[in-house]
C-alpha cells in the first residue's frame, strides 16, 4: 500500500468518523453516559430548537449531533470508560463503535490485505493527532499567557484526570488500536478473495490425431518424394542409382 494511497485512505476515513460519532450520540446516548446522566436527551433538546427550521433544521441537527459526538470521542478515552464507568457497557460501545465502524469501511474501500487495513487506521488516528494538537499550540500561542492551553488543560483535568493532550491523544491511540483489529480483519477477507481466484489455463489442442491404443500421437511422415538412397554394384561395388538397371563401371546386372 503506497504513501498515497495510504493518505486517500485516511482522509477518507477522517471524513468517515464523524457521521459514525453521530450513531454514537443519536442512538447509544453517549453524552448521557459520559455525564453519568447528568446531561441527557440533549439531542431531543437541539431538534426542538430547530424543528421551526424544517430542512435547514434538520440539518443542524446532523452536523451538531455529529459534532457533539465526535467531541467526546476525542476527549474521553476508552480505559477512561473502563475505570469510571466499568458497569456501563453501552458507553464502553458507544465509545469504540465509531472507531470500528469507520476503520472496517475505510479498510473495505481501500485496503487489500490485512496490513492495509491496520495501516488505513492507523492513517485515521494520525491526522485527527496532527489535528487536535495544532488545536492546543494555535490556542496557546493566540491567547496571551497560555490562558488558551490552561483553560483546555484544566477543562480536561476536571473531566478526565487527565491534560488535554494526554487525553486526547490517548483516547485517539486507544480508538485507532481498536478500529485496527477489525480494519485488518476487513483487509485479510479481501486479501482472500483476491488471492484465491484460480488462474485459468488454456491447452491449445495438439494438431495430431491419436488412434485408440496408441500412447504417442503419429509424427508426420516425411514427403514420398524426397531425395531416393544410393545402392551398390555387389560385383564390382561402384555407386549407383535407383534408376540404374545395369552397373555403369562393369555393366553387371544390379
């Protein structure tokens, strides 16, 4: 898998995680678990706000469902559900199914074997990484005093016990890690389906006939009218032909 490929791919799989972090908020109530149901039908709450809207609404409604969803994924890790929450399962689900869901199809679309398929996620993790750091060293250089990296880092302590960045890029490594195993998996199916196609042979057929019994076919008889062989006077031994009915040295009948 070539380094532009590789890029395509986690592009591709970038663009794909959002709309997976929207099943995670819309449909396994995400933010309800990450707030221990302190915050919860928050989605109910952004569609009665744009319900007014009609198509534009609904539309926000995607993109801030979406937006939301992603939000926690990359601020909560996974051993971070394990720890805090270890009896609530749909939010250890809800947390690693984007992450598997969009490394299985970005490794469906463009990985060939398994190690595409764990070079695909790994690509995702990557750039979303390169992102959300540039995040933090933009806002600390922006905002004078690095009240910008303080206001993130003590933000995240309070949510996680962890700094900003060692959150967000465990909770990306954690993701990526697990979306890995299931894009690999993605990858062997079609490295096996590519590789197990039979190759089809054509045997030209030989233009010799073989008659039952026979083990060889016949080889080609050489032409009656090639050159005739020699033959010899038995009275003196001088050279003739087939044609000669007498010999031309002593005149014996051949």
């Amino acid at each position: 898998m070539g380094w532009g490929r590789v890029i395509k791919s986690g592009c591709a799989g970038m663009c794909c995680l959002i709309p997976m972090a929207y099943i995670s908020f819309r449909y396994l109530n995400l933010t309800e678990g990450v707030t221990g149901g302190l915050i919860a039908n928050i989605d109910d709450a952004i569609a009665t706000l744009t319900s007014s809207l009609g198509i534009g609404g609904l539309f926000i409604q995607l993109i801030a469902g979406a937006a939301i969803g992603a939000v926690l994924i990359f601020l909560f890790p996974i051993h971070w559900c394990l720890f805090y929450r270890p009896d609530d399962v749909m939010l250890i689900v809800a947390v690693t199914i984007p992450w598997i869901l969009c490394c299985a199809i970005t490794s469906g679309l463009f990985a060939h074997s398994p190690r595409g398929g764990v070079h695909t996620s790994l690509s995702i993790g990557i750039g979303y990484a390169i992102i959300l750091s540039l995040v933090y060293i933009i806002l600390a250089v922006v905002i004078p005093l690095g009240l910008g990296s303080a206001i993130l880092d003590g933000l995240l302590l309070g949510l996680t016990d962890l700094p900003y960045l060692v959150a967000v890029l465990t909770a990306i490594l954690e993701g990526t890690l697990v979306g890995a195993v299931f894009g690999a998996f993605v990858g062997s199916l079609k490295y096996k389906s590519k590789g197990g196609k039979k190759k089809k042979v054509k045997v030209k057929a030989k233009d010799e006939a073989i008659e039952p019994g026979e083990i060889f076919p016949r080889e080609t008889i050489e032409d009656e009218t090639s050159t005739p062989t020699s033959d010899f006077c038995k009275n003196c031994g001088a050279k003739l032909t087939v044609e000669d009915l007498f010999c031309t040295n002593c005149g014996a009948k051949k």
